[in-house]
C-alpha cells in the first residue's frame, strides 16, 4: 500500500510541465544546439510518459498491454539512454541517435492510444496515430513499416 | 519501504519536480539553451518519473 501511495505521490509530483515545452527563443526560433536538441528530446520523453499515465488511469493499459508498455517504455527509455551517452561524448552521430529516440518514443505514444494487444499487429496494420500526443512527430505506419513525421 | 524514508523521497521528489519547472520557465523566458548542469536536472526528473511510470504500469496489471 506504501508504495503504491509513493508510486502515485511520484507520479503527482515530478511536473506534467516537463513536455510542456520547446526549446525556443521569445521569438519563436528553435536553437540548434546538443543540448537544445537533447532538452528536445528529454521533454518528448517526458511528455510521452504523461500519455502512458493517463492511459493506465483510464484503464486502458492492463494486462497485455501493460506489459507491452512497459517493453515499449524501456525500448524507448534505452534509446535516449544511448542518445544521452552521444551528447556527454560529444560524438558525432548525437543526431542520428535522437532521431532513432524520437522514433521509439512516438512508437510508445502510438501504441498506448491504439486499441492493439501486439504492437507487431499494430505496426503492420494500425491506423496512423490521429491526436492526444503533441510531440512534434509522430509514428505513422506506412506499408507494414513504421516511419515517422515531423 | 518505511514511512520516513517515503516522505523523504517524496519531498525531494517535490523539490526536483520545482527545480525542473523553474529551469524550463527560466530557460524559455530567457530565449537560451540549457546549461549542461540545467540538462542533467531534467535528465535525473525524466529517469524518476519514467521509474515511477513503470512500475505504476506493473503495479496495476
């Protein structure tokens, strides 16, 4: 019972206002820079997690589909890991591993508002993801394919 | 888990989510990037909240 009143006390308490932003000037430009793009990222991610708890809370996410959730989530959370351990190193391919991480992150978005069990049915026939997930892309499955838009 | 060792997890959960909102709201108002110390703030509230996500998904199933 304790733990799951600090699981939810948890959930309450680190801000919903983490995907609430871009990475903008006042003006509206986006900056492009490391760690502009990795803030851009993080805050994806964040948001994405508001979206997978606000599924689990209207019950949508039980049995099955929690389970491929929380694959989705780590698969997603192992990406930005990698894209984390690029932008420290400084190394060159910081934005192709991003793009892998948005990728796996809208792929969790996609799945978690899609009424599928198996998310291998899902990205072979599920419908292209339609609202609720204002990450600035999105996971679209294209010919049994999943690509994603900007 | 003990109770105190819960509530000390929560108030400094309380005040990382503050920290976190208070470098978003500064950085935007501001117009600039994230320092790397402001980065690796969001970065330990991203890990925490994607912890309590999971295991909020494995409780409940």
């Amino acid at each position: 019972m304790l733990k799951r009143l600090l699981v939810l006390g948890l959930l309450l308490l680190v801000p919903a206002a983490l995907g609430a932003c871009t990475t903008t000037t006042p003006d509206g430009q986006t900056i492009e820079t490391p760690n502009a793009r990795m803030a851009a990222v993080e805050l994806a991610y964040g948001k994405v997690l508001d979206i997978v708890d606000a599924e689990r809370k209207r019950g949508r996410l039980t049995g099955a589909r929690a389970a491929q959730a929380v694959r989705l989530l780590q698969a997603a959370k192992a990406a930005l890991d990698t894209a984390r351990a690029a932008h420290k190193a400084k190394a060159g391919n910081l934005v192709t591993l991003l793009i892998v991480a948005e990728g796996a992150i809208a792929a969790v978005a996609a799945y978690v508002q899609s009424k599928e069990t198996s998310f291998l049915t899902f990205a072979a026939t599920g419908g292209e993801l339609t609202g609720g997930a204002p990450l600035g892309f999105a996971m679209k499955p294209t010919e049994g394919r999943l690509t994603w838009t900007r | 888990m003990d109770p105190v060792t819960a509530l000390n997890a929560a108030l400094a959960v309380l005040a990382l989510g503050r920290e976190i909102i208070a470098i978003v709201e500064k950085t935007k108002a501001e117009g600039r990037d994230m320092t790397d110390e402001e980065l690796a703030v969001v970065q330990a509230g991203i890990d925490l909240k994607h912890n309590a996500v999971v295991a909020g998904l494995i409780a409940g199933s």
